[in-house]
C-alpha cells in the first residue's frame, strides 16, 4: 500500500517514455528524395537497408477532474489502514500466545496433580487388596478402587493429549523447535484492574 501511494503521487509528475522502432527492407530504399541533379553520373543516392528511430515521450496529465488527488487520498488512508491491521495482527497473535501459554500451564499442574493422584490410588489399591485378603474388607471395595484407577488414568491421557496439542500449536506460532515444560508463573494481583506481561519483549521466554 505504501509503494501504491507513492506510485499515485509520482503520476503527478508525468511520465518519460522511450520508444524506438527498427526497419529492415530487403531491397535498398532511398533516404531523399530524388531530384535532377542527383541523376548526374557523377552523384551517389542514399540508400540503406536498416532504418533506426528512437525518441523520448514526456507526457503530465493537466486535468483529471480531482480523480487523481482523491486517488492520493484513498491510497493514504488504505496505507494507515494497513498499518493499523498489522498491530492488530500482532496484538492478536500475542493474546493468542497468552491464552495457549496459560491453558498449557493449567494442564501441565493438573497432570501433575493427577500423577499424584494416581499413585495414591495405587497406594490404596494395594491396602484394600491385603485387606480382602485378611477378610477385613468386602471384595466390592476392591473393584470400585480399581475402576477409580482406571478412571484417573483415562483422564490423565485425555490431560496429557491436550498438553501435547497445546504444546505443538506454541511451537509452531513461536518458531520454537521443542517446548518440553512451562515454568510456573508467580502472579500478585493487587486490583482489578491490574495486569502483566507474560511475554515481554524484554524479559526471557519462559519455555523450556
């Protein structure tokens, strides 16, 4: 948009052409008009075969009826236009990061929350099997133990899926070769209206 407003406002200086033309007959043609005195046996007449012509054209439009000016003006405005989507492109690009680094890191706590979870299950299975086995408890107690395990680490899987997905679609929006962990956030907030910069253009990228 810039290079076609700059190409608007160079119209109103007109334009240079170069133009040329090349003639080629196959029989010799005269270059003058042939008169008396060029028929004497003593005298020559000009001919060539190849004729050359070249000119320059300068040409400026003198009246456009405003057509012009307001073309100067349509392609300023374009231009800012332009200019005002590319900060929107990169605010939105940078909510964007924001949003995936925060559900990144909400799923990287909640899977290890439920590896704790999960090994504490284990621990309670195992307690509940040696006391079926002493007849202290009923086998149903077991069961339910065990679906409750199975369970945990179903979701687990649907957490760490998730996790991978998000993981991927930062790589590819930040150019970064491999995420492996997001590094926690500690974040104060002392008002509603408080905010924070989670990637600042100054501070280091938090992904490992």
């Amino acid at each position: 948009m810039e290079a076609k407003q700059k190409e608007s406002q160079a119209k109103r200086l007109g334009e240079i052409d170069m133009v040329g033309s090349y003639t080629h007959y196959n029989l010799p043609r005269t270059l003058a008009p042939i008169v008396p005195s060029s028929l004497s046996p003593t005298s020559s007449v000009d001919t060539t075969q190849d004729i050359f012509t070249t000119g320059v054209q300068y040409s400026v439009p003198l009246f456009t009826g405003g057509a012009l000016e307001q073309q100067i003006q349509i392609d300023s405005l374009l231009t800012k236009m332009s200019h005002s989507k590319k900060r929107l492109s990169r605010e939105e690009l940078i909510y964007n990061i924001r949003s995936l680094y925060l559900s990144a890191l909400s799923l990287q706590e909640l899977q290890s929350s439920q590896e704790q979870y999960i090994q504490a299950l284990k621990g309670l299975k195992e307690n509940i099997a040696y006391s079926v086995k002493l007849g202290k408890r009923a086998k149903i107690e077991l069961l339910k133990a065990n679906s409750d395990l199975t369970k945990s680490m179903g979701d687990m899987a649907k957490t760490r899926s998730s996790l991978s997905m998000i993981k991927r679609t930062l790589e590819a929006i930040t150019h970064h070769d491999t995420i492996n962990s997001l590094e926690r956030l500690d974040i104060e907030v002392t008002s509603v209206h408080s905010s924070f910069n989670l990637l600042g253009n100054n501070s280091p990228s938090p992904m490992g």
